[in-house]
C-alpha cells in the first residue's frame, strides 16, 4: 500500500498517519499541515457535538480544538496510539469530547448529559473483514486524486459539495467532482471485481 501524503486527508485514514512522524522531523510544517486539514475537516464534517455551538462559534471553536492538540510541543497528539484503526476516529472522539468539554464549562443551556456519544459497540466480525478488504483496496488506488475522492466519498461520506470545499474549489465545481468521481469509482469496480469482491454488494 503506497504511503499517503502527509498534506492529503487520505494520509488521516491510515491507523500511523505519516502526519504523526513529521512532529519530530519537521514541526513547523507538521503544525501547518496539521491546523490546515483539520480545520478544514472539523469545520465540512463537524462531530456531534459541534451542531450544539451557533455557526458564527464555529470556527472559534474548531481553532481551540486544533491548538489543544498541538500546545506544548504537541504533548496531546503525542499520546495517540495506533490501535489498528484510522487516526481520523481518533481526532474526531478527541474533538467531539473537547467540544462538550469547551460546553460544558461554557454554562450554557444544553446539558452535557444530553449530547450525542461516540458510538461504542462489538462489530460483526466477518462484516469487519469484508470492509477492511475494500477500505484497503480502495487506498492501494495508485491515482492519488482518485484515492483522495474514493477516501471522502466511500470512507467518510462526504457529499460532491463537502469535498469541493475541501478541495478549495468554487462551489459550482461539485458536478465537476461528480464526474471525476464517477469515473474513479468505475475504475474502483473494476478493481473489486478482480478482488473477487462483488460490487453489488456496496453502496457504490
């Protein structure tokens, strides 16, 4: 499986994401890089508990996630531990919880108690199997475009609009991304099929 860019979110969807690597080598381009993909995940994808602050807040409160995570030479993104699953569900529990934390202490109306958790539960096993066959596939894709689109659209979800943003684009670029998708998702079904995996069996 090739190596992600560390400047590329795909690089987040890896269990020991390149990012962590550059704290040591390179600080300040691993603080640039880190602020800039996570601003622009937290603020497209926002967790639960972020739907909980006014919109005019949000990017306040997306700049007190990110600087908690790289204050003091990094020390709270150092204690991530790589468990075999992706770094973006890491950083999305730790934002979700400093979100209710930054509520919390806020006084505000919503309870803490009231506010969505981090789903938690035993995954069926061979469903388990099965889509870390296809997740692998799917960032094995040598196009790192294609990776990039097949990654936000099939991994994380995120709608033609969501990903235009990421891309910095003009808004009126999401049917442009449409079809570039489009065509990377045939290539993708073509791959399965060589996997033996059956395409009919995702929502593709």
């Amino acid at each position: 499986m090739p190596m992600a860019d560390s400047g590329s979110l795909d690089d987040w969807g890896q269990s020991s994401p390149s990012i962590l690597g550059e704290i040591d080598r390179d600080p300040d381009r691993a603080l640039h890089v880190f602020m800039d993909i996570g601003y622009r995940h937290l603020m497209v994808s926002p967790p639960g508990a972020f739907r909980y602050f006014e919109e005019n807040r949000r990017h306040d409160l997306a700049c007190e996630v990110l600087l908690s995570l790289v204050a003091d030479g990094f020390r709270r993104l150092r204690l991530y531990e790589d468990d075999g699953r992706p770094f973006l569900g890491w950083f999305r529990t730790v934002a979700n919880n400093k979100a209710r934390d930054i509520l919390k202490k806020g006084n505000r109306e919503v309870q803490v108690e009231d506010l969505p958790e981090v789903p938690t539960g035993t995954p069926d096993p061979v469903a388990a199997v099965f889509a870390e066959r296809v997740r692998a596939i799917i960032l094995s894709t040598e196009n790192r475009q294609c990776r990039e689109l097949l990654v936000w659209r099939l991994l994380y979800e995120f709608t033609n609009q969501e990903i235009t943003l990421l891309l910095g684009e003009p808004a009126d670029r999401n049917a442009d991304v449409g079809n570039r998708y489009r065509n990377c998702r045939i290539a993708l079904i073509r791959r399965l099929r060589e996997h033996g995996i059956d395409p009919s069996d995702l929502d593709l």
